[in-house]
C-alpha cells in the first residue's frame, strides 16, 4: 500500500516515520494488531487515534552538522550517526523548522561553526527546542561541544528577536562522544527563567530542557484522563505513581484520591514536580526522589500498603525487583501505562505469575502517528474480581490467560 515519496520525501531515507505513506486507518490497525498479538488473552478494542497525525511532536532535537560547506540541522538517520539535511518535518510543531533556519543563518553571521565529534572542532552540536500549546511558547537549548564559543548571550538575544515565541534560552556543555543530546553538566539559562509552562487536565506544569514530559501535548491529555477512567478511583485510596516524572499523573490523580506517592529517579524532575504542586495548591502528594525499585523494596520491607499504583515506566520497563515489591503492597488495582508494549507484557506476565493480578483492560493509544510506536494502558486487578471477568468472557470463546487455557473454564 507504500506509495513512495507520497507523504514526505525524506521519510525513506530518515527512517523516522515507519507508515508515513499508510493511510492511517491501517496504521491504526497495524497497531491494534500488534497490541492483539501481545496481549491475545483479552479484547483489545480499537486504538484511540490522535487528532492530528501531524505537527505533534512539541520537543524536536535537531544535530547540526555541514554538508559540502554548509551549515545543516537534522537528524541521524535511524541506526546511525549520519545526519539528515531536514529543512522542515512533517512531525515537529509549526514553528520549529522557522526556528532551526533562523539558528542556521544567525550561526553564519556569528562565524559559530558546527562541532565535529570525530575531530573534536567547531562549537555547537544539537538545539533543542520544547513547545508548550496553551500559551504557544517555546524553550531553546542550545547544546555545545567546546566552550569556545563567547557570544552565548548575544547569540540568545538575536534569536529571540527573530522569535518572540522564544521565552527561555539556555546552554550546555556536552564534549563527550555520545549519541545522547543532553550531557549531565549544569545547564545555564542565558535568556529567561529556563522553564515554560503548559496546560494539562486544567493543571499548570514547568518544563524545563532535561525533565521528562510527553512529547504529545493533545494527545496526552486523552492518556491520563484514560488512565484515569480505567483507575476509577474513589476518593480516599493511598496511591503510588511509580516512574513519576515531572508529577503529571500524580497530580492529576490527586484530585481523586486520599494521598499519593510519587517516585522519580531524576531529582531535578522531582524538584519541578514540587512546584508543579505548589503552582496547583495541590498538598496530598509526597515526592520521592528515588529508583523506584530501592525504594518500593525498603517501603514493602517496612510493610507499607497502597490501594492502587500507577507505572510508567521507561521502554525498558520494570524490574523483578519492582515488581516483586509491587506485588507485596498489594493494590487492588494497578494502571500500566508503557510506551513499549513488549516489556510491559514481560512485566504484566511476572504480575500473573507471582502475584496472581490479572488484565482487565488494554486500551491503546496513538501517541505518535506515523511511526510504529504505540503508547498501551493495561488495567490489571487481584484475582477475586477475575470471577467476573471469567463470566463475561467465557460466553465470548476467548481464553482469559495461560490458566484458563490449561485448567478449562470456570463458571
Ligand atoms: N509519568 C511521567 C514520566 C514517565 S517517563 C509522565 O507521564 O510524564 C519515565 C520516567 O521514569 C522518567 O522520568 C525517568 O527519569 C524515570 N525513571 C527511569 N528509571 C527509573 C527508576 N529506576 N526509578 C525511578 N524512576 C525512573
């Protein structure tokens, strides 16, 4: 069904969008599909689309690099450190390519070159740019690889000119030899206050350049109020959102529950989360800057209980570790959200096995269009309730789990 070129001419070479050139109701159904091959225990209902298949992606990195002399923004091509000459992605927010030509051109009156990773010369390696909806701002990094360069500032102020939707400019050093964007040495704000904000389930959050937040900022919003949905909280449960990042479901799910408990490894997230939750006057939520395995396994240990837990883990998912802890503060009802249905399956398997929990829902949601990545909300619950759902599934000749499968149905 590939019509070459038909979508964006670049997308064969870049390898970023997987189904650039499918319509997207069979990209749709390539994903349910996929969804229906890991979790071919349960119903797996259509995945949610997004609004928009494109423009959504409010956090573009761009690698500046030269090709025949001239100065190029782009990206690597998939698997490699070959740069891409990309003027303008159909995926990046409206705005974004403007931006990247304006950082071109002022890098030539400003003789700042590109660095060479190989040759260890030039100066600036990567921009960054992150777009909040609400207010349409936009935060730029700029990320260098030698300190050389002595007109940060003035550079910052003259990009600002050109865009007034530029509301925070800030740099850093990263001179070692990685593929990664960001470095962990300090980052300097050379214009503004360093963070923007953004507007999520009527709650106001700081994004700051190295703090975690959804690329998707629409959709986003129809994935928490989902996770939410399938939570149903009641009000007065102790609540744990384990991979936590800058607070977002924390926050989201204080509303609707007794106390919550948040844990993140990033203390810089962390401390944004903080004042995520003072800028909302939201009181019933402890941050805890921590890996959430040390921690769950020292809060299990000391008998610790939650009544419900949110994951969200990164791609690789969670640990045993995790899990086996998980399993030991007992909530009724876990809400796994995964951007890599793979390890999340992994993980729901270990939740089956050692901790009898069982999926209740699967709900996909299209965070990212035209790519084959798929964002998946599991809802998974002790095993009395499965009674239920045995009944409910049994009259459709679907098998519930490996168990029913082995021991036959039960009525
Ligand atoms: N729930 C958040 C963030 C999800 S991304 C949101 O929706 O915005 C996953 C987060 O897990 C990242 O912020 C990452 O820093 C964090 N993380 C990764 N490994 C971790 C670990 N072992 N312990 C705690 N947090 C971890």
């Amino acid at each position: 069904m590939r019509k070459e070129n038909a979508w964006c001419p670049l997308s064969y070479k870049c390898g970023g969008c997987d189904y650039a050139d499918l319509p997207y109701q069979v990209e749709l159904k390539f994903k349910r599909d996929y969804l229906k091959k890991l979790f071919f225990y349960i119903d797996v209902p259509e995945v949610i689309p997004c609004r928009s298949i494109e423009h959504y992606r409010d956090k573009v990195q761009a690698v500046i690099s030269t090709r025949n002399g001239k100065i190029i923004s782009g990206l690597y091509i998939k698997g490699t450190h070959h740069v891409i000459d990309l003027k303008d992605c159909r995926l990046e927010f409206e705005g974004a390519s403007s931006i990247l030509a304006s950082v071109r051109s002022l890098m030539k009156s400003f003789s700042l070159a590109p660095y060479d990773e190989d040759r260890r010369t030039g100066d600036l390696r990567h921009v960054l740019l992150r777009h909040a909806h609400n207010r349409n701002e936009v935060m730029a990094t700029l990320v260098f690889g030698s300190d050389r360069f002595r007109r940060k500032k003035e550079f910052a102020y003259a990009l600002v000119q050109k865009h007034p939707e530029i509301k925070t400019v800030s740099w850093q050093l990263n001179d070692e030899k990685t593929s990664m964007v960001l470095s962990d040495k300090a980052i300097r704000i050379l214009y503004g206050d360093g963070y923007i904000e953004d507007e999520i389930c009527t709650l106001r959050f700081r994004i700051t350049p190295s703090s975690f937040f959804q690329i998707n900022r629409s959709q986003t919003e129809v994935l928490y109020e989902t996770a939410m949905r399938m939570a149903s909280l009641r009000g007065n449960e102790r609540v744990l959102d384990a991979y936590s990042g800058t607070g977002t479901i924390a926050m989201i799910a204080s509303g609707k529950a007794g106390r919550v408990v948040a844990v993140e490894e990033n203390g810089a997230a962390v401390q944004i989360a903080k004042e995520n939750a003072r800028l909302n006057g939201i009181g019933n939520v402890d941050f805890v800057s921590a890996d959430a395995s040390i921690f769950c396994k020292e809060a299990a240990k000391k008998g610790v209980k939650f009544d419900a837990a949110f994951l969200d883990p990164p791609r690789s998912g969670c640990d045993e570790r995790f899990l086996s802890s998980l399993i030991k503060m007992g909530p009724e009802k876990i809400v796994y959200i995964s951007c890599n249905p793979e390890t999340q399956a992994r993980d729901i398997r270990y939740l089956k096995n050692f901790g009898s929990y069982y999926v209740r829902r699967i709900q996909g949601v299209d965070m990212f269009p035209r790519t084959s990545h798929v964002e998946n909300i599991a809802l998974l619950t002790k095993a009395p309730e499965l009674k239920e759902e045995y009944r409910t599934f049994s009259g459709k000749g679907k098998y519930l789990d490996d168990r029913e499968r082995k021991y036959g149905r039960k009525r």
